[in-house]
C-alpha cells in the first residue's frame, strides 16, 4: 500500500544538485505507488521560531501566520517526511532550517508537576518514518557533522524512526551530482519506504 510521502527542501537553487536528487526521489517513490506532497521552503514565506510558545493556540500549528501553516496539515497526514538540503555553513539552508524549527509545534511536551515545570500538550506526530538527502562541495564527511545531528535529534524528538540519509560530497556546479552515486542513491531511498 502506498504511503502519503511529504518531502520538504531547502535549496533556492531550482538547477542545483540537492533538487535533483529531491526530483530522482519523487520519481522513484511516486514509482513505487507513493503519493508525494512537495514543499519548497526557499521559495515559501516561512519565518523562524519566536519560542512564544502558542504553538496550536489559534487553531493554526504557529500563531504567526506564515507559510509553515500551508505545511503543518501536510506534517500532520504524512506516513513519512523526507528533508533535503545542500550544506549552508555546515548544517541545513536556512530556508529549510526555518521550517524544521518549527516543527517544534508537534513536539509532546508533558507536564512535570513534581518539579512544577511549565508543559503543555502539543500535537505529536509520533511514529512516522523519515528520510535525509544532502550534499555539499567538500570532500570531508565531516562537514555533514551538523545536518546529521539536526536531522537524528529531529527524528528523536518527534518520536520517528529514520529509513535512510543520502549523503553526497563534491558537488557545487550544476549537474556535478551527475559525476556521483547521488541520483541512485536518492532512488534507492525511495525503495525504503
């Protein structure tokens, strides 16, 4: 049975390396009977966190109105979300950075009333199944060191189980993911859902 896959990217570049892997995925997972819902942040008007905790309070997913509440339904009906981003300063773009910090509305705080911390009750997504693609233009693993962070501790707190990362090096130019294993690779993740 097909899966409602939503995948969320971050790059402003709509020719650049990470999109392609993003469109080989789409394909491959639409391939497999997938139903795919497609978010572009850095062509969307989403805006940081403010950490106002009022997250849901307005029957929106965040109080201020902004593009992350076209996205919020489509996080909320998803079976499985996918990220994908080049390296920005060595973690994600901070188009889709925007978008992932605010994902703290799903996340399920509860109260602690022994130690008469302040909690509430969000609307957790838990359970669902996540994927990562990325590249970058060095050849040092190393440089994915703060995207994989990001993306296994998001994984943790929304209560999820990651399938899969596709991590590329060595590309920068256009096309340059054609000179690597990245468009299969990005198939193949689609295989694991």
């Amino acid at each position: 049975m097909g899966k409602k896959i939503l995948v969320i990217t971050g790059s402003p570049r709509k020719k650049g390396n990470s999109f392609a892997m993003t469109d080989a995925f789409v394909n491959a997972a639409e391939a497999k009977g997938h139903t795919v819902t497609r978010f572009d942040a850095a062509f969307m008007n989403v805006g940081g966190c403010r950490a106002c905790d009022t997250c849901f309070q307005t029957g929106r997913a965040c109080s201020f109105d902004d593009d992350f509440n076209t996205i919020a339904p489509e996080i909320e009906a998803a079976d499985a979300i996918v990220f994908t981003s080049p390296v920005y300063w060595y973690t994600f773009s901070a188009q889709i950075k925007a978008v992932m910090d605010k994902l703290y509305a799903f996340m399920t705080v509860e109260k602690d009333i022994a130690n008469k911390k302040h909690g509430f009750a969000r609307k957790g997504i838990g359970g669902k199944k996540y994927g990562l693609i990325s590249c970058y233009e060095e050849n040092d693993m190393s440089v994915m060191d703060g995207v994989r962070f990001s993306y296994e501790r998001t994984v943790t707190m929304l209560k999820g189980t990651s399938v899969g990362e596709v991590l590329i090096p060595n590309v920068w130019d256009v096309n340059d993911i054609q000179k690597t294993e990245g468009i299969e690779q990005a198939k193949a993740l689609a295989e694991k859902f």
